[in-house]
C-alpha cells in the first residue's frame, strides 16, 4: 500500500516537472498550463493523458536542447552590408599600402641624389 502511494507521488511529481518544463512547441492538443491543471485535479488520469495525449516526444527540458539560432535585431546589418563594408575596408588597405609603398620609393630616389619627377 505504501509502495503504491510513492509510486503514485512520484509518478505525479514526474507529470508536473515534465510539463513544466517541456518547451510549448513540444506540447499537443491543450496549452502547457491547461495540462498542469488536468494533472493537478485528476492526479493519475492527468499523468496518463499527459503521456498518451499531451507529450510530444523529444526531451523534457528545453536547456538539454541546443539553443536555436537568434534572428538578427533590426538595427543588425545585412549580409551584403556587412560584404560592402569589408569590400571598403579591403580597398582602403591597399591604398595605404599603395601610399607606403610611393612614398618609400620618392625617400630612396631623394636619398639616391637623383630628381623626383611627378
């Protein structure tokens, strides 16, 4: 009699937790708080719909899960912005290269004796 009655506690504490804690897109037929509320009134009935009827199957916790991909805010910039900016920064980069590069060859050809010419 008592290993029945534990058995049945711990059989509703199960039932609550794991709809407590199954993520909404994982609940069928009622919302998450109606099948806390048929599990809570009708303790083994509730249990027993729960597993047949409301479960969907997969993982009990939402956190065992991999976390989902977040969509960009609204102020995210795009992909082709993001491609733009670095297309910018790539060519301003080359141009400083470009500069560095002018520069030490009028500092050689002023240090060689001979003239710069434009």
């Amino acid at each position: 009699m008592v290993t029945g009655s534990v058995v049945l506690l711990a059989l509703y504490v199960y039932t609550i937790v794991d709809v407590a804690l199954r993520d909404r897109a994982r609940v069928r037929r009622l919302p998450k708080a109606a099948w806390v509320l048929v599990v809570v009134v009708l303790p083994v009935v509730g249990s027993a719909l729960w597993f047949t009827l409301g479960r969907a199957r997969g993982t009990a916790s939402s956190a065992a899960q991999p976390p989902a991909a977040s969509a960009p805010g609204p102020d995210a910039p795009d992909t082709q912005a993001q491609l733009d900016a670095l297309e910018r920064e790539i060519d301003a980069a080359d141009r400083a290269r470009r500069i560095h590069r002018l520069e030490q060859e009028l500092e050689r050809r002023r240090g060689s004796g001979g003239t710069a010419q434009p």
